[in-house]
C-alpha cells in the first residue's frame, strides 16, 4: 500500500500554511520518484537523493518555525504540544538523514517515507495543524 505520490493533501484556514503544506508535497513527490528510479539501477545517485531530503528536512523547520511564530503571536494554548510534534520529527527526520549518509537502502528510505512520514504529514495537518488554523485565524 502506497499513499504516494501524494495528490489531494487537506486544506487549513490560513494560505501561508497552506503554501507550506503544497511545497511539502512537491518536495515529497520528487524524493518518491527518486526512490523509484534508485530501484531501478545499481548505482544510483545517492548525493541527488541527500539533497532532496536534506532539502524536505530545512523545508520542515522553516515551515514549522512560521507556525510556531503565529501560535507565539496569538498566545495559542496547545502551543507546547504542537512545537513538541514538530521538534520530535525534525529529530526523527535528522536521525533517519544521518541513516541515508551511512548507507541506508533506497527501499528502506521509501518505506519510512511512505508508512511514516506521508501518514504523519496528513494527520498532522488533519489535527494540530487544523485546530491551530482555526485558532489563529480568529484571532487576526
Ligand atoms: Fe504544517
Ligand atoms: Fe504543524
């Protein structure tokens, strides 16, 4: 079972997230297909895929610091809970970054990224992301 590529990804109340959440998924489509073309061949180019992760993982943090600004700026009560998801999987991110640099197969890049990181991106966006959308945006 594959969720990938990713096409209709879930809307929130404010554009600027919204913007983020597309360009993730852009991101996230070409990492897939670089995995699928890596299957392929026996030596692929393991520097090309380094750098889209390594470019989804400054993506992430840049995203998620924005969210973190408007929640700090509206006083958002689940700001701690909603930092704290972003902070464990950037580290989560920078753990699995760091496996690739040591020789992870493509196969296993493919698996985290389709059963771990594309579930956790909808369902954060369908949760903390969504809650903190409507709360901001009442806010002004
Ligand atoms: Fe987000
Ligand atoms: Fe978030």
């Amino acid at each position: 079972m594959s969720s990938l590529p990713l096409t209709n990804i879930p809307s929130v109340m404010l554009d600027f997230m919204n913007d983020d959440h597309r360009e993730a998924t852009l991101m996230t489509n070409k990492l897939h297909t670089l995995l699928l073309d890596a299957r392929e061949v026996e030596d692929f180019d393991r520097d090309l895929i380094t750098a889209a992760l390594t470019e989804i993982y400054t993506h992430d943090k840049e995203h998620f610091a924005r969210e973190e600004a408007e929640m700090e700026r509206t006083g958002f009560p689940a700001y701690g809970c909603h930092k704290g998801e972003h902070e464990r999987v950037l580290n989560e991110l920078q753990d699995v970054l760091n496996a690739w640099q040591d020789g992870m197969p493509p196969e296993a890049l493919e698996t985290y990224l389709s059963e771990t990181m594309v579930p956790w991106f909808i369902n954060h966006i369908n949760t903390m992301d969504t809650v903190t959308a409507m709360f901001v945006s009442r806010q002004g």
